[in-house]
C-alpha cells in the first residue's frame, strides 16, 4: 500500500466504524421507553380522554378553573397548570390535559405527614399516572368526576371554597388543616375527632349524623394526629395506669399513706398488663425506686363509679396507647377550652357512640366484670387537628394550642395510655 493510500484509509476509518457502531436514530428512538401518559394513550390508540365531545371538553374547563387555586392543594404552579389546560384545549392536546391531571391528583393524595397509622391500610398512597387516568376515562361524567376528586371530601371542599372566598388562601392554618384533611375519606362511616375543637363527629358518606363534646390533651401532653380502626366496645373497663402516672402521681401518695390508699382508690398491683392480669401483693412493690423512676409497677383500677375510664372504653391500635374511653367527670364538659387530659380522648356521650357502633342499645354484657364486645366490621377513627373550619362562606378558626401549624409540635410520647388523671381525685 502506497503512503498516499495509507493516508486516506486512515482517515475514513473513523468514519466507518462510527458508522458501524451507531444505530439509525430510529433504533435509538426505539430504545428509550415511552412516558407513562404516552404509553397510556398508546394503549387506547390515541384516544382521546378530554376532547372527544362537548362533555369532556366542560371537564377540561372545569380542571383550568380548579388548577387556578390549587396551590391550595399542594401544587405552587396551579395558575401556570391552569394556563397550559386552556391553550392545551384550544390546541387539541389532550396529553398536557392529562399531564396535568395528573399532577394534580398526586398532590391530593400524596401521603400525609404527622399521622401515626395503626392501620397502614389508610394512609394515602400516591396513584400512578396510568391508574389516574383509566379512572378519568372510564367514569361515566368526567366533569362529576373532576369535581368529587376535587373536593375531596365536604369539610375539605367546604374550607377551601370559604379560604378563596375569603382571600385567606395564604394562612398557616388553612393551608395545615386543608393537608391534615386530604386524608379523611369522603365514603363510608368513619369517627372523626378534631382535638382542636375538641369535638368528635360521626360521618356517614361525609355526612355529619352525630356529634359530642370531648376532652383532649393539655397542651404538655397532646393527643396525637391517629388514623386506626375500633373493632370492639369495652364495657366495664379496668384503667391501666401509665408507668408515668403511676411514678409522678401514685407512688408519692403510697409512700406516704401506705397501700391502703391503693385499696381505697381501687387500685390493683398485678405482674403485667395483657392476658391473664395476675394480681401481686403491693407490699412486694419497692414504691420509693417506683417514685424515683428506677422500677416498673403495673396499677389497674377496678371498675366502678370512680373509674377513670367510666362505663366504657373504646380502644384502637396506635404508638401512644391512646384511646377514646367514658368518664365520671362529667361537669368537664361545660368548660370552653378541653384541652385537660393526659392524651387520650375523653367522650361527653359515650353510649351514643357504642350505640352508633353496635348498632343497638349499648348494654353491658355482665356488670362488674370487663369485656369486650366486638364489631361486625371494623369502623376506621380519624384523630386530627382542625384550626381552620368551614362556616358558612367564612372560616372558623381555633386556637393552636398544640402549635402544630408553625412546624414546630410539641413532641408525644409514645405509648402514654394516659386516659384518666389522678390528678383529678
């Protein structure tokens, strides 16, 4: 081979093997895989979800005017969603419709933060573009559609309407119990307590059918945003005294008057709490290391007019041992301001709640002894915390007493059990 020759071979070679080992832009098209939104229109052949007729199309209105607020919802860039949902109508694109549909519905049903879940099963799990948009194409009026998904459920629908109304889109309180509420269903029966009004309702389909007073925890000891499920009424419940109470508020009177104040206050030392309950002599108990926090006691009172937990309890799993249970201070319940427990709930009508439940009367199965009575079906119990609430056209605001709103909540114990206050006796 000539030097001339050589030359150019080397420089085309290059070329040539770049040519070899590049595939046509048609493979490399191939090879990336398409988006979620595109693979579902892909599916259905391009149809469109949005466009297709006059109904669809007020749906697609009716997102752009949603979109307008939604930084309400979670989204910052609603207005400028809302802007690309009326060109995308006026240019036929059905995908940036669905795009942002799409962002819109996973904002609403992102998980929600500061709930301990006894159940998993109802916390919020974010849908993927391809479930959002099957449940778009197939609902019979994709407008009714738009707007149920929108509202959420009533007391969300009604809070934001009034905060646009209003012009207090921008408050802490509105945009924290807006998040807090994403996560109340607006199906089904459900117990929903709001520890900031100290108040509980029973909702049916979103429907409020009962309501009562409550007592909630004092702001040092708060009662806990819970998501769990009731599957039985406790009659005649024993008080299980938290370690803490029993430390700051038992062992002190103890030492000091002996344990014939346990019997007098229908206090009972048993090995643990659970199965079984094997009561212990009291005078095995060393109540001094008890006083000064180095020993475990378990203390139950017995039932009767003076239990903590009154006629019945209503038990739910959770981190913090919190449940909602009767009391034989009643004349609480005048008070404005509920916020006197150590955590747990206490309840103004509890037998309207066990009949509301069991759907009957609410009567004890043995009188004196403990026992449970189960459900048919477990009935999930919503603990949140709402400082804004709809009222009318306007807002309705509580105090923040737990300081939840400014990011900054006090912080709660786990497994606290605290019921009933000796405090109280």
């Amino acid at each position: 081979m000539t030097r001339l020759a050589l030359a150019l071979f080397l420089a085309v070679l290059p070329a040539a093997l770049n040519a070899q080992t590049t595939p046509p832009s048609s493979q490399v098209a191939a090879s990336v895989p398409p988006s979620p939104i595109d693979a579902f229109y892909a599916a259905r052949s391009q149809s469109p979800v949005w466009l297709k007729d006059y109904a669809t199309r007020s749906a697609a209105t009716a997102l752009a005017s949603i979109l307008r607020n939604a930084d309400l919802d979670g989204l910052a860039d609603g207005p400028q969603l809302a802007d690309g949902v009326e060109a995308a109508i006026a240019a036929n694109d059905d995908k940036t419709i669905s795009a942002a549909w799409v962002r819109f519905v996973q904002a609403l049903k992102a998980p929600v933060k500061g709930v301990s879940f006894g159940d998993p099963a109802l916390q919020l799990e974010t849908p993927g573009p391809a479930a959002i948009l099957s449940e778009a194409a197939k609902a019979p009026s994709l407008v009714d559609h738009v707007k149920q998904t929108a509202a959420v459920n009533p007391f969300y629908a009604a809070l934001r309407d009034a905060a646009v109304k209003q012009g207090a889109t921008a408050d802490p309180h509105v945009r924290a119990t807006l998040d807090r509420l994403r996560l109340i269903p607006a199906k089904g029966r459900l117990i929903l307590v709001d520890a900031a009004n100290a108040q509980l309702m029973l909702l049916e389909d979103g429907r409020v059918v009962d309501s009562m007073k409550v007592i909630v925890g004092k702001p040092k000891f708060p009662t806990p945003l819970l998501a769990g499920k009731i599957w039985y009424v406790t009659f005649n419940p024993y008080w299980h005294i938290p370690q803490d109470v029993a430390q700051r508020k038992v062992a002190p009177i103890v030492i000091k008057r002996g344990v014939s104040y346990l019997k007098a206050a229908r206090y009972e030392t048993v090995a643990a709490f659970g199965k079984g309950e094997d009561p212990i002599d009291p005078t095995s108990v060393d109540w001094k290391a008890v006083a000064d926090g180095s020993v475990e006691v378990h203390i139950r009172q017995l039932n009767g007019p003076n239990n903590m937990m009154g006629k019945m309890k209503f038990g739910f799993a959770n981190d913090y041992g919190v449940y909602l249970h009767d009391t034989p201070h009643k004349d609480l319940f005048a008070r404005a301001k509920r916020d006197l427990s150590l955590g747990c709930v206490r309840l103004e009508h509890p037998e309207a709640l066990a009949r509301w439940l069991l759907g009957r009367d609410p009567i004890p199965p043995d009188d004196g002894v403990e026992q449970h009575v189960p459900l048919d079906g477990g009935v999930p119990i919503y603990v949140t915390y709402m400082t804004a609430r709809p009222d009318g056209d306007t807002i309705a605001f509580a105090e923040d007493v737990y300081d939840l709103d400014s990011g900054n909540p006090v912080e709660v114990a786990k497994v606290s059990g605290s019921g009933g206050d000796v405090a109280a006796q």
